[in-house]
C-alpha cells in the first residue's frame, strides 16, 4: 500500500469530523436563534474557519439545511419503526398507534432543534429527491403503514369520509397517494390527513407554547386528541381509555414541564 493509499482514510475520517462538527453547530445555531439564525459564516466564524473553507464541504445554506433536514427525519423514522416494531404483538390496534403517537412526541420532546427545522416556519422548500426525502418518505410511511393495517384488519373504516371528498380534492388525495407510496383509498388518505394534522397541530401548539397554561402536563391531553383522530376516521370499537392509555413499563414519559417554547423564526439568511 502507497503512502498515498495510507494517507486516504485518514483524510476522509477528518472530512467526516469537520461535517460533523458543522452539522452540530448549524444546530447549535438554530436551537439560538431558530432557522433564522443559521448563516454558513456565523457557522464558520464559531468553527474559527474561514466561508470559504465552509464552501468545500457545503456547497450553499440551501444543501446544509437539507442535509440537517435528512438527518432530522432519519432520526424521527429511526423512533418511529422501533416503536411500532415493539407495539406489533399488542392485540389492541387502538393501542398500538397511541404507543406510535406517543413516540413521536418524545421525540419531538427531546429533538426540539430538528422539529422546529422540520416542522417550523421556513422560506426553503426541502429537496425531496435525494436523502432528505428518502428520510422524510420513511418516517411517514410508519404512519401509513399503522393506518393501513388498521384498515385492513377491519379496525378502522373510512368509508365515511367519502362522500365528503370534492373531485378536486379526490384527485390531489389520490396524488398523494401515490406520490407517498400508500396503496390506499382517497377516504383513506383523507383519514391519514385528518391523523397527521392533528397530531402536529397538537404538538407544533405544545412545543411553542400556544396551548392554555393551566393545564400542568399535556400527557392525558395528547391521548385523548389521538384518539379522538382515529375515533374520528373510523375506528370501529369501543375505547377503554384506561387500558388504552395506561404507560408502557419500558418506556420513559415525556418530561413534565417540557413544553417550554423553542422560539422558531421566519426567515433563514444566507
């Protein structure tokens, strides 16, 4: 082996490092000041590099957000697929999608920084052909693939939604349907809308700080708004609210006293 050949992989663990460490304090910078905070040279000036080292291994804020924006989803489906995975033997469908709903809030709990660049306002459109979307179609497709089984087992029936679908609106579910992969009905994808929506008004209402301070926790709150979701699309039997909702013993709850705000910002600079 050539020196040079000796020489490589040491050269790519330090690029490795050095994007590492720029990904880290993008998100230092956005968990300061929100998304428009985030600047290459505020990045660089805190790394003590120079904008234009920044430049080799970014090519603009655009591809840097992107790329935290991949990793933010990768880590979102990451939760998402455990949880569902170890709720697949509970009998109870019901159950199992408020253990998946109830994932996505401690990860938005303890991953503030990546839910607010997500989720929060933002001038850029995600480039959704490349890893940023691959992770982004993963971690909504372990909501679709919870919706869809509930369907098929007969727990869920949408049927109603139906005729509450306007041609235009039929036609831009269907799109979506096909653009996420969900080999299900237009009722059905609307009942997917009716979930999503729900759940991240809950949460992006929670983690601003927008819902009523007289309430202590938010933790019984969540449960009963998700399942209201499904009970609203449809879901076919009788709620025991208190074997749905009792606490999963390998688990850790949110923390009380978590939704304090993350300040989210509407503009990103370059």
């Amino acid at each position: 082996m050539t020196r040079m050949n000796r020489l490589a992989p040491r050269r790519e663990r330090l690029r490795a490092a050095t994007i590492a460490e720029i990904k880290q304090t993008a998100r230092d910078q956005v968990a300061d000041g929100g998304v428009a905070a985030l600047s290459l040279r505020g990045v660089a000036r805190a790394m003590g590099m120079t904008p234009s080292a920044l430049y080799r291994y970014f090519d603009s804020h655009d591809v840097l957000i992107n790329e935290l924006c991949a990793d933010a989803f990768g880590s979102l489906a990451d939760a998402l697929e455990a949880a569902y995975a170890a709720a697949t033997d509970d009998p109870d469908w019901a159950r199992r999608w408020l253990l998946l709903a109830r994932a996505y809030r401690r990860w938005a709990h303890t991953h503030r920084t990546e839910y607010t660049l997500l989720f929060g306002p933002r001038t850029l459109e995600l480039e959704k052909s490349d890893r940023c979307g691959d992770e982004m179609h993963r971690a909504t497709g372990v909501l679709f693939r919870c919706l869809i089984e509930g369907i098929a087992a007969g727990a869920v029936d949408p049927s109603h939604l139906d005729g509450q679908l306007r041609p235009g609106l039929r036609a831009q579910l269907v799109a979506w349907g096909v653009d996420e992969g969900a080999p299900i009905s237009p009722a059905g994808l609307a009942g997917a809308l009716i979930v999503w929506t729900q759940l991240h008004g809950f949460l992006s209402l929670e983690l601003f700080g927008q819902l009523p301070p007289t309430f202590d926790d938010f933790d019984d709150l969540y449960d009963q708004q998700m399942l209201d979701a499904i009970v609203r699309i449809g879901y076919r039997h009788p709620i025991d609210f208190a074997s749905v909702t009792a606490p999963s013993p390998d688990v850790e709850p949110v923390v009380a006293g978590a939704a304090t705000a993350t300040p989210a910002t509407n503009q990103a600079t370059a």
